[in-house]
C-alpha cells in the first residue's frame, strides 16, 4: 500500500520531497531526518488505508440492508396480493 501511494499520488518523488509537501518543512530537513520521514509516511499511509477500509464497509453495509428492505418489500407486496386475491375470488 505504501508503494502504491508513493508511486500512484506522489508520481515516484523522493521520500524527503513527499514529506515536504505534507509539513511545513523542506526536504533538506527531511534527508536529514530520513527515519521521521519513513514514520510520517507510514501513519499517513495508515489513516489512507482506514478510510478504504471503512469505505469499502460502510458501502457493503449499505448494500446490504438496501437488499434485506428491497427483499422484505417485495415479499410484503406478494403476500398483500395473494390476501387481496382469496379475498375477491
């Protein structure tokens, strides 16, 4: 996941100039500071991570509970039906 956000949205920059562009320091502080840099890209890379993660849940839940209503309406309108028919008939 880490290759893929530093090479899919950063476009392969070097690790210092992606930590530059998220903080307020340049990347002559980052070189120097190579192992923070490596920290601050893996929390990053994590909270990008939960966000897909609870996305992707969230969007199944959802999913999910639209087909349980989608399938409880439509036995509910089948049965009405059947009521309503051996009623008349």
């Amino acid at each position: 996941m880490r290759q893929l956000y530093i090479h899919g949205y950063w476009h392969g920059q070097k690790r210092s100039d992606i930590c530059a562009g998220l903080t307020n320091y340049d990347s002559i502080f980052w070189d120097k500071q190579s192992q923070d840099c490596n920290v601050l890209l893996g929390r990053k890379v994590e909270s990008l991570s939960a966000v897909f993660i609870y996305g992707i849940y969230f969007s199944l839940l959802t999913l999910a509970i639209y087909s349980m209503f989608t399938l409880c309406r439509s036995t509910m309108y089948m049965t009405i039906k059947k009521l309503i028919n051996k009623f008349y008939s």
